[in-house]
C-alpha cells in the first residue's frame, strides 16, 4: 500500500522552500549590488577601499560602511565581541 502524503505538512515545505529561496536571492541580490558598487568605486575613481570594514585599532572599534554614496562610522563593539566568540568557539587562529 502507497504512502499519501500528508497535505498539510506538503504545505509547510512548499512555504519553506519559498521563503529559503525569496532570501536567498535578495540575499545575492544585495551582494551583486554591493561587488558592483565597489568594482565601480575601483575603476572610475582608483579607490580600493573595502566596502565594509572593522577597524579594532580605534576605541570603541568602528564599522566604517563605504557604499553607494555613503561613508558612515558605527560603533561596532558588539560586532567585535560576536566574531571574537566565533573565533573562541571554533578554536580558530588569530592573526
């Protein structure tokens, strides 16, 4: 005797499969514009600087955001404190 699938649970894949793929996209979406921003900055203007980056020599550590058309610095400690417990939680070497 055949399985019948449960529709219900059918129903709940098919939301997940969706949602997964809807941010997926906005996801890589948000990277092109980002790697075109910067490949852009690159060419025309002959600056290299990354568009995000985490400067851990100032205190409090700053994010600086360089992208489209925006230069801003944040307070990033919480940022630092989050990869500095990554790096304690995979054992991971420091520079």
């Amino acid at each position: 005797m055949a399985k019948r699938k449960d529709p219900q649970r059918r129903q709940e894949r098919r939301v997940f499969w969706f949602s997964f793929s809807l941010s997926f996209f906005v996801f890589l979406t948000a990277a092109g514009l980002l790697i075109v921003d910067y490949q852009g900055r690159k060419l025309s203007f002959g600056d290299s600087t990354p568009p995000v980056s985490l400067d851990r020599q100032a205190d409090p550590p700053k994010l600086r955001v360089k992208a489209f058309g925006i230069e801003e610095s944040f307070d990033g400690t919480r940022i630092d404190d989050a990869l500095d417990f990554l790096w304690d939680f995979g054992c991971l070497p420091r520079r």
